[in-house]
C-alpha cells in the first residue's frame, strides 16, 4: 500500500511541479526576481551560465531536503516528494534548456507536432523582452492554440 501511496505522491508532485513552474515564472521570475531572470530573455554576457540558473539551484536544494527527511526521519513522503520535484526538474531542463534553447546541440530534427507547439509557445514568451508583457503557461502542458498541423 505504501508503494501505491508512494507512486501517486510521485505524480502527483510532478504535476503540481508543472503548476509550480508557471507560478514562480509569472510571479517571481517576472515579479521581484526579474534580476536573476532577465538575462534568460536578454543575455548580456558571455558566461554559458545564466544567473537564471539560481532557480534550478533553489529547486535542487528543495529536493535534496525532502531526501534528507525522508532518510533521516520518519517522514518517508519526503521520497516520492523529492523524486517528483527532481524528475519535473529534469523534464524540464530536457525540453526548455536542451531542445528549445540549445543550451547542448540535441534534438535539433525533433519535428513532430509536440515538439513545433512547444517552440512556438516559446517564441511567443520570448516575443518581449521585458519584464511584463510576455505570456506565461508551463513548459511540458503547453496551450492546445500553439499546436497546429
């Protein structure tokens, strides 16, 4: 019973993590952390490292807690919890550093109908290059308007 329980904890983060991800993009990073975000939308640098990056960072340690907990207490979610957090972690950074940005030169050729309907959300937050203005939605369920044939 404790795997089933485990499993939907699971899911159940990652999903929420999609959630997440809009919120702390429209309200934070587009809020009072444009500093760190901005140079997502406009690099002015040369550094392959984004300060940006700091909300993976925050996200990791957030992860790595809830494993802490649930190895040295008896609060055992702490591992479906972590692993749901981490796994929306690396989806994400698959699909919005890798494919949409480039950040490693993979997927380039990926030209089925998810893969367009991503981009072109994408194109449609990075249209603006300030803080407000730009579209906010998540990055794996992206709005059914952006995936045409």
């Amino acid at each position: 019973m404790n795997i089933l329980i485990g499993l939907f904890i699971f899911l159940a983060t990652f999903c929420f993590m999609e959630f997440m991800a809009w919120f702390t993009h429209k309200y934070v990073m587009h809020g009072f952390l444009w500093s760190l975000h901005r140079d997502h939308h406009h690099k002015d640098h040369d550094s392959w490292f984004e300060r940006n990056d700091a909300f993976f960072i925050f996200y990791a340690i957030v992860s790595m807690s809830l494993f802490y907990l649930g190895a040295e207490t008896s609060f055992w979610y702490g591992w479906p919890l972590g692993f749901g957090i981490l796994a929306y972690g690396i989806a994400y950074f698959v699909v919005h550093d890798i494919f949409i940005h480039q950040r490693f030169k993979m997927f380039r050729n990926a030209n089925n109908w998810y893969a367009k309907g991503v981009r072109r959300a994408h194109k449609v937050h990075h249209k603006h290059l300030g803080k407000e203005e730009s579209e906010n939605f998540g990055m794996l369920v992206v709005p059914f308007k952006y995936f045409k044939k």
